[in-house]
C-alpha cells in the first residue's frame, strides 16, 4: 500500500491535489462516488460529509456491484 500523499509531499500543494481528485471523482461520478452513502447519507456525486475521505459502507457499497461507465457518456449526456 503506498502511503497518503501528504505524508510523502506535506505541503498546501499535495493537500490541494488531493482535494481536486476527490472532487472529480465526484463530479463525473467514478469509483465509490457513483452509489449513495449509507452512512451520511449523501447521493451519488457528491463528496461524503467526512473531510478527503470516503466512507468505508460507501466504498463496500460500490464493489458489490461496480457500474462501468465511461467518461465518453458522461461528457455526451450533459451535451444534450
């Protein structure tokens, strides 16, 4: 396993480009962000209320039953 950003890289920069790859995950809905979380409750897309994390029911929630959806289809929806 290889160790958090900010543990290898602590500086303002590491912990910004950890921020945006949370939050693209989010947007375009890839990986645990594409299923609610059961336990904050939030819907698929959005950030879990926990800081730069995850939420282990959420990540649980998405390997059960992972959705394959490309980044093509996601871009030609929203052109529509």
């Amino acid at each position: 396993m290889t160790p958090p950003l900010t543990a290898v890289i602590p500086s303002p920069a590491a912990d910004a480009a950890h921020d945006a790859a949370h939050t693209t995950a989010a947007r375009f809905r890839q990986g645990s962000y594409s299923v609610l979380c059961p336990e904050c409750h939030v819907p698929a897309g959005v950030l879990c209320l926990a800081q730069r994390n995850v939420h282990t029911a959420r990540r649980n929630a998405y390997l059960q039953n992972p959705k394959t959806t490309g980044l093509v289809p996601l871009l030609v929806a929203r052109a529509r």
